[in-house]
C-alpha cells in the first residue's frame, strides 16, 4: 500500500487547485491566452463564403439522398426530386444561419 504521510501528484494537484478557487494563490506568471493558429474570417466576405460553401455541401447530400431514395420507387420522378431537394436545402442553409 501507499505511504500516507507521503503527497502525491494528485494531492498536490488538488491542494494548488483549492487554493487557486479559495483565492489564497495567484499564478506564479501572468496567464496569456493561447493563440490556437487559427484566424477568424475576417469581415463579411469570410462568413458569407463559408456560409455558401455550407448550403452547397449540405444542398449535395439532400440531392444525392433524395435522388437515391427515389430511384428506388419507381412511380416518383428521381431528377426533379434530387433538384427540389438541392434548391430546398441550399436556400434553407442560406438563410438560416448557424450560431456558434
């Protein structure tokens, strides 16, 4: 068994983190905040493109799905329904934007 008179990493760790929440302790260096490398689009021309790559990547698969399924029926017109589907999903997309 383990010494119990003897600190652990865990221990430790839990002692910082108490003292860093009870406000006893301040960190040792000033924390800046990581930069991860990525920008964001900047303006309206980067949202607005992302957006419309969205709708027509969304707007494929609605199409593809559609058509598929419709394939497999045979009284249902599988060309208009793969259209409809594109043109319904890729307006639905556009429009509505996501919050992030």
């Amino acid at each position: 068994m383990a010494d119990r008179d003897k600190r652990t990493d865990v221990d430790k760790l839990l002692a910082e983190v108490d003292g860093m929440l009870s406000g006893e302790g301040s960190p040792k260096r000033p924390v800046a905040p990581v930069d991860s490398g990525k920008s964001e689009p900047s303006g309206l021309r980067g949202g607005l493109s992302a957006q419309v790559r969205t709708a027509t990547v969304s707007a494929a698969v609605a199409g593809v799905g559609v058509w598929f399924i419709f394939a497999l029926l045979p009284f249902l017109q599988a060309g208009s329904g793969a259209i409809g589907a594109f043109l319904g999903t890729f307006a639905a997309v556009l429009v509505f934007r996501r919050r992030r």
